[in-house]
C-alpha cells in the first residue's frame, strides 16, 4: 500500500476543469506543518461598530451529515451514555495507532502500481497505457464512463479506450485511476452499521474530491492533491463506523450532539494518521487535520469547503436539508455555488 501512494505523485498536474490526542509526543503521529507566519493585525475597530463573528456552520452540518447516515440504519434506541464514551476511548486509541486503524479498511487493487509507474514515465506511449488499461474490464468500464461524464462533455460518445485516454489526458486519468483505487477502501464494508453507511460516505467523499480539486486553483493548491485530500478523509470516519459495530453490537448508534462533535474530530485525526502511514505527502495528510482553522493552509481551506459543499449537496438533494434553509445560506455564496450546482447527481453517475 505504501510504495504505490508515493506513485500518484509526480509533477504537478493541470486541473480538469479532550479525547482527541495533541499532535506529536503522545500520539506518535508527527505533526502538521507550522502555521505560516501571522499579518499584521488591522487597526482596532471600536467594539461598538465590530460585527459580530457568523456562527460557524461547520458543527451544525456535521451533525446533519451523520444523523442522516444514522437515519439509514434502523435501531431500536441510540446508543446508551457509557456505551457513546466506550466508543469514543476506542476511538481515541486509534487515532494514536494510525497502523491499527488503516487494518480496519481494504487494500487497494492490484492493477493500479504499474499504470501509475507508467503515467509518470514520458516514455510510454498512449498506446502502451491503453494497453495496460484494457487488462482490466472494469477499468476499461470507468475509462470509458468517466470520458462521457458531464465533466468532459464530448461532442459525441466515446466508445473506445483511446478516444478516452485522449480526452481525460494524463492527469485526469491518474484523478480516475485514485478514484478506482479508493472506493473499495470506503464504500466496500461489513457490519451492519458501515454497511449501511459506506456508499453514502463514498458518495461524499467523490463530491469533495470534485469540490476540491475544481476549488484549488483558486487559492494555488495542487488540484490533484485537493483531489486525493477529498477521497482519503473519510477513511477515519469509515473507521469509526466500524469500530461502532464492534463496540455497539447493533443495538444502537451514539447520538448526542457532542458526541458527533468529538467522533468527527478523532475520524479527521484518524484520517490524518493513516494518510501519513500510506506516506502521502504531508501537505495532504496536514489539510485533513487543519479542518476549517483560520490558519489553514490554501489546500486545508479547499478540503474544508469541498467538504461542506459535497455534504450539503448529498443533504439537499435527499430532502433532509431545505435548498433555503439558514445552514444552506451560511454556507453557500456567490463564488461557491457554482461548484455547488456542478456536484448535483446526474442521469446515470450513480454508482
């Protein structure tokens, strides 16, 4: 699993269009990047003309992100006060224990080391690659799909691998080829909670990828980075659902408010620890961490918004989120909701 990551990446690519442990010492975890260096403050402001800060919405939506996950899985009552604080210590532990937690999701397939080696490699011809790609049908299957896809909009439809390889390009198809790589670690999982839950979290984690990576130019993060920081954070809250299954034994998911607020936080540490034990760079595995802090980085800050843009698009469009509800305000803005009505399903691009 290692030695294939540091594949992914090569030169930078072209965009396609108190439970949670301290960095470092205790965990064992490095910790992120330093904060860049803080601008000059602004001259004061009276209090009196200082508006107030906008609440952030960031909880609030998370805390409707998996109460809908929840609502998929019937139980029948949440989750008792000590059996929520055993899932939290367990959880806690193993966002100590990066290795531990990365046992608890699938490897990645087999056929993706040598395309990635090749994609790197000038030397190898576009033929060379679609001959490595028509090795697997399945692939041939997401070559072909993904060309077609709204994304691309051909003039007509493509219906062989190097039509597609030339219109996807290098980058696009190392973007799909991550994809492939990471859905069976998300959405392919047994328990009858992550289950459950997994292909919604896939779902979320594609649509953030897509936000991210279409953001990332905006603020001169490396698009394919915003791509692989969307699809990999999720991995600790796939984590924690499957811890859930083992701790809770089906009878019911933890509920309380601040709980969801703490298990969000030790998934992103979780997430943080296993990008770092796959070797991503850390620059990725930092952005997951960063969360929406005022000093994130420009790739942190992407990742963040990618991430609510893709959980208030899955909320919307399921009805559990009204288009005009206040949380859909706070977060959506003139410049982010053109990314926001892109990430909108369409005919056909459900897996």
């Amino acid at each position: 699993m290692k030695n294939w990551i540091a594949r992914l990446f090569g030169a930078a690519p072209r965009s396609p269009g108190s439970l949670s442990a301290q960095p470092g010492a205790a965990s064992g975890v490095p910790a992120p990047a330093a904060t860049p260096p803080v601008a000059p403050a602004a001259p004061a402001v009276p209090a009196s003309d200082t508006p107030a800060p906008a609440p952030d919405p960031g909880p609030s939506l998370d805390l409707a992100f998996y109460r809908w996950l929840a609502g998929a899985v019937p139980a029948a009552a949440p989750a008792d006060a000590a059996t929520e604080a055993l899932v939290l210590a367990e959880l806690s532990r193993l966002a100590q224990r990066p290795a531990y937690a990365a046992e608890l999701v699938p490897r990645v397939p087999s056929v993706i080391p040598e395309l990635l080696r090749s994609l790197r490699d000038d030397s190898v011809s576009g033929a060379d690659i679609a001959r490595m790609v028509a090795q697997d049908v399945v692939l041939v299957g997401e070559v072909i799909r993904e060309a077609n896809s709204s994304w691309y909009r051909p003039p007509a439809p493509i219906r062989t691998i190097q039509g597609a390889l030339i219109l996807l390009g290098r980058n696009g198809l190392r973007m799909l080829l991550a994809r492939v790589a990471f859905r069976p670690i998300i959405s392919t999982q047994t328990g009858r909670f992550a289950k459950q839950v997994a292909p919604q979290i896939w779902r979320q984690s594609e649509k953030c990828a897509l936000a991210a990576s279409t953001l990332a130019p905006t603020t001169g993060a490396d698009p394919f980075e915003a791509y692989l920081a969307g699809l990999v954070q999720n991995v600790g809250l796939v984590v924690a659902f499957r811890l859930i299954d083992q701790v809770c034994d089906g009878k019911g998911l933890p509920a309380s408010s601040s709980v969801v607020g703490v298990l969000f936080a030790l998934a992103r540490r979780m997430a943080y620890g296993i990008a770092l034990h796959w070797e991503f760079p850390e620059t990725v595995a930092g952005a997951i961490l960063e969360g929406n802090r005022p000093d994130s980085s420009a790739l942190g800050q992407v990742l963040a918004q990618g991430d609510r843009l893709a959980k208030l698009r899955l909320l919307v469009d399921a009805g559990a989120v009204q288009p005009d509800d206040p949380l859909a305000g706070a977060i959506l803005g003139t410049r982010l909701r053109p990314c926001y009505d892109q990430l909108a399903d369409q005919p056909g691009t459900e897996d």
